[in-house]
C-alpha cells in the first residue's frame, strides 16, 4: 500500500472553490468529481490515509456484508475491469487496499491533507462562502461545503461506571490499533453482539485463551457463505454487468408500495428460507417483497431464523439467550456471519446474558455483572457508533443567523433529500439523513450523491448563482415523508441506530430513507431547476445583472 503522510505540514490558508471532509469512498469520488469538473477542491481526512470506514474498522473479522463485486465504484471502467476481489465477501484489508488503489490510479492523494481534522465550519452570508478551519491551523473560505463524513464513523462507548479503572487493554472495534492485536494466552471480554461483534468474535476465540461474551440483545443472523471467487463467478458477473446497473440506477430498493405478494402456504415457506439460508447472507431479508412489512410473514421468517440457531448451538440454555424476540427480523440491521453460533460450542467461549444479569461496574481486573465477576486481561467494545449524525455534528457547523447544526437537529436530523439542510447554503451531505444510505448499497448511494452535487455545482457555476439553500417547507415536507414511508413498516418496532436508540438522549427518529423512487425523485428535482431549492445570486452579481 502506497502511503500517504501528512506529518508537518504549513496550514492551508485563502480561498477554494470547495472543501470536502472525509476521503472515505464519498469524500474519493467527490474529489474526483469536481476536480474533473475543474472546481478547486480541498479534502480533509482525519486518518492518515484513506478508506474511511474501513481504514478504522481493523479488528479480526472486519468484512463488507455486501458481495464485494458490487460493494465497488461503477464510475470508472477501467477501474472496474482491472480490479478483482478475492473473495465473495472481501474482508476489510481487501477494501482498504481498493481504496488504496483508487486513490492512486486517479492521483487523490494531492487534493488531501491527512491527519487533519475539520473542528468548524461557518457561513459568511455576505459572501455566501464556508469558512473552514482545522486542528492543524488551517483556514480556508470556500464556496461549496461537501461533508463525507460517513454514517458509521463515531466510535461509542458505554459509561461504564469504573471503566477508567481496568488496568488491562481497552479496544474499540471501530478505532482498532494498526498494527492489530494478539490475544493469544489472554482472557477477552467482548461487550455488544451487533454485527462488529458478531463478526470478531468467532475470530477473537480462534485466537484467545478464554472469551467471555457480554450480550444486552441477541441479533439475528445470516451465515454468510463466503467462498473465493472463482473466474466463472467474475465472468458471469461481467455479463451481467448492463443488467446490474440498470438496476443500480432503477427506482431502487424501497420496501412500501406494489410489492404485496401472496405467501404461499408454510412447506413452501419453508422451503424458500431453506434455498436463501443456503445461499446466505442478507439477501435473506428478500423472500418476500413484504418481509420488512407485514408482522406475519416477519415472524414466520424469524422463527425460521430462531430455529436454525437452536440447531448449531449445542447448549440449549446459550441457544435461547442467543434467539432474538425483541425486535422484528431486519429491522436492526441484519448481521451477516461466518460460524457465529457455532463458536459458542467451543470450550473456551461463555455467553452471559446482560438481560438477566446486567453489567454492574468494569473493575480493575474485570467485569462485575449483579452476579459475578469475570476476570479479563483485555476488553473489547463492539458498542456501534453514534450512527448517521455523530460525525457531523462533532464539527461546530453554523448556518445562516449562526445557527448551529446541533440546534438545528436537536429533535432529531432534517435534511432535504439527504442533501442538502434549510439554514446551511452550499453545504451538501452525502448519503445524509433522510436518503437511502445505510440501507441501501452504500457505493451505490455514494456514487448517486455525489453525481447529483457535481451536476448542481456545475449547473450554479453556469448560471453564476453563489447560492443553494434548501427551503424549510420543502424539507419538512420530505422529512414527514420520510417519517410517514417508514411508518408503514416494521423498522420503527426496532430500538435500533437506524432511529436513534442506541445512543443516551438521542432523539428516536427513522433516519434513513426507505420509499422507492428515491434516485428518480433526486433527478426530477434537478430537472426543474433545483426544486425545493432558492437559487440566489452573489448581491453584487444580482446588481449588475439588474
Ligand atoms: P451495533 O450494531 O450498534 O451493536 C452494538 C452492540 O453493543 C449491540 O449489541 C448493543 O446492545 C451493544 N451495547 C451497546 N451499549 C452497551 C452496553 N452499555 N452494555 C452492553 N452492550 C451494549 O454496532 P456494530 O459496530 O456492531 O455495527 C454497526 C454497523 O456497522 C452494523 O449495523 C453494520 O452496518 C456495520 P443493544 O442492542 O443496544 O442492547
């Protein structure tokens, strides 16, 4: 991997066309995007290289739940044909190493400062520009704000009372250590079964003398069935390419609206869960158009689900503490395993279920539940991120009046489309609240938005306006429709980082978009001028044209 270090640096100062945080695979193609559309352009990047999500999410496990010949760009051709994933589900080096790659073969390195984070960013209303400053000292005023800050990048952590006091090693698995971790000969703690959990933990005890597993709620999950790829497996995909991406670009996943099927009767039923479990993977979510809708089939589905867990683990007091029944199958999002609930027939790996015994306090040598102590050299948190808003609202953002994005959202994130926030001119989100994102492909959603800011960016520079604002009432219009989609399915049953649920205080509101038509949508607001939109002219450019 080509390495690109940004160790002592002058502070970046003046004025830019635009800024973009990020240089995960949104903040790569941004870059790429505009400077193709001869915009200057600044990247930001906390990391020291790029990859985003998969730079951070090192621990043992770490793979895409998407089949990695689609969990690639489809912009470049040539890209697309000289790369090959090794595996069905590439696992995180892979994909850090195709970020790598990518950012090599189209030269993004130059457009980035690493290791830089962006700590503010306000508007000037006078001159309709962002000023953007940096923990490096940089200042830079900017026409056009991109955030690609992605939806999983704030790691959490629980406020464990004591925690501060264990004098083993602490890991996150969404910040794990670079040079990885060797828990040979060491006794683990793994606290939260989401899918970071789900997927170190097999890995984590292959490896570990002894791993004890802290579970709050048990998840479902979809073995995955990862095999390499074979070139009959790339061959067919190449011919089928067109078709992909004809439907890359189709109204989209969506899960309301015409998609009522008949079920047929439970042999049937049966034998459809048997042929997707076969399969593996997430695609299990699809047997039926109203899986995500309509509580019956979901349940029939989970039993299904239920069952084939009770089948692998062999204790049957884990196997039950292992079923979930709190939540609707998919709506947290669906894990996708490799020998999950198998691992716990190994001798060395302990479930304990918080819900009868919650954790009490970290101690200095373990973790105290209301009835044991558990005595680790290593804890692991698999405790998620501050989903979809935490990364965004960690940068002081003022808008227009010098409100502040915190403020803005304090009842929870409003976007428009996901792109775009009423009271922040020029400042678009990629895959923001309030768009498909995290359920959908997210390079695909990726690709889509950053395709649609380039295009709204090239046609505010034709047409000499300074200015995109969102306007309030078009924003709460798609907000409640946002709202009113998800409502008609199971997702809102769920206590998930979709609504909000897993951080202390949040407000609990569907973020993500889940309707139909998203992309067409997308288009047909830009065909008509930006509608939704005010389009204005810098005061000075307004008076001469008068
Ligand atoms: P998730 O899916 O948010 O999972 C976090 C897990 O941590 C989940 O099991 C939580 O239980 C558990 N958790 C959180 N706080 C605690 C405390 N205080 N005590 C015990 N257990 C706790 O995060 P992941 O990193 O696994 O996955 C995030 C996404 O990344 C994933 O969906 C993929 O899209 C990729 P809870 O359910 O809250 O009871």
């Amino acid at each position: 991997m080509s390495e690109s270090k940004a160790r002592k640096r002058a502070p970046i100062k003046g004025e830019i066309d635009a800024v973009v945080i990020g240089a995960g695979f949104g903040g790569m193609y941004m870059l790429h995007k505009l400077r193709e559309l001869g915009v200057s352009v600044q990247g930001f990047e906390a990391g020291d290289n790029v990859g985003g999500t998969w730079y951070w999410n090192r621990y043992p496990g770490a793979r895409c739940d998407v089949p990695s010949l689609f969990y690639s760009y489809t912009w470049s051709e040539e890209l697309q044909s000289e790369w090959r994933w090794s595996e069905k589900y590439a696992a995180q080096p892979e994909i850090l190493r195709y970020a790598n790659h990518v950012a090599d073969r189209f030269d993004l390195r130059p457009l980035i400062a690493f290791e830089t984070r962006v700590l503010s960013a306000h508007f000037d209303e006078r001159s309709d520009r962002w000023r953007i400053t940096t923990d490096r000292g940089d200042v830079l005023d900017c026409r056009w704000l991109v955030t690609a800050t992605g939806c999983l990048s704030t790691p959490r952590a629980p406020a464990i009372p004591g925690v501060e006091t264990f004098e083993g090693a602490t890991y996150h698995t969404g910040a794990w250590p670079h040079e990885g971790v060797d828990f040979s000969g060491k006794r683990v703690a793994v606290i939260g079964t989401g899918s970071s959990g789900i997927q170190s933990i097999p890995q984590i005890a292959r490896q570990a003398e002894h791993v004890t597993v802290f579970q709050r709620t048990p998840n479902f999950s979809i073995p995955a069935r990862n095999t390499p790829l074979t070139e009959e497996d790339i061959e067919t995909f190449r011919q089928n390419y067109p078709a992909y991406i004809a439907m890359v670009k189709g109204p989209g996943m969506g899960f309301t609206g015409g998609l009522e099927v008949p079920i047929p009767d439970e042999e049937a039923q049966r034998k459809r869960y048997d042929e997707l479990w076969a399969i593996g993977g997430a695609g299990f979510l699809a047997a039926w158009g109203n899986l995500l809708t309509d509580i019956n089939v979901n349940d029939r589905a989970a039993s299904y689900v239920r069952e084939k867990i009770a089948d692998a683990v062999k204790d049957p007091k884990t196997a039950k503490a292992l079923q979930p029944f709190d939540h609707p199958l998919g709506t947290k999002r669906i894990c996708v395993d490799i020998d999950y609930f198998e691992t716990y027939n190994r001798p060395n790996v302990a479930l304990v279920n918080l819900r009868e015994t919650p954790i009490e306090a970290i101690t200095p040598t373990g973790v105290r539940t209301r009835e044991e102590t558990y005595e680790v050299d290593a804890i692991v948190f698999a405790t998620g991120f501050d989903a979809m808003t935490g990364a965004l609202l960690s940068i002081d953002i003022k808008g227009l009046g010098g409100v502040d994005l915190k403020d803005a959202w304090a009842e929870g994130p409003k976007a428009y489309l996901g792109l775009g926030v009423a009271g922040f001119p020029n400042m678009f989100l990629i895959t923001g609240p309030g768009s498909p994102s995290v359920l959908s492909n997210m390079i695909n959603s990726i690709e889509q938005h950053v395709e649609w800011v380039t295009d709204c960016v090239a046609y505010m520079r034709e047409h000499h306006f300074s200015r995109i604002a969102v306007d309030s009432a078009a924003q709460e219009a798609w907000v409640e429709h946002v709202r009113r989609v998800a409502d008609k399915t199971l997702f809102p049953r769920a206590a998930s980082w979709y609504m909000g649920a897993n951080i202390p205080g949040k407000p609990r509101v569907f973020m993500p978009y889940i309707g139909r038509g998203y992309r067409k949508k997308c288009e047909d607001v830009a065909a008509a001028g930006y509608e939704g939109f005010v389009l204005a002219k810098e005061p000075a450019d307004a008076d001469a044209a008068a």
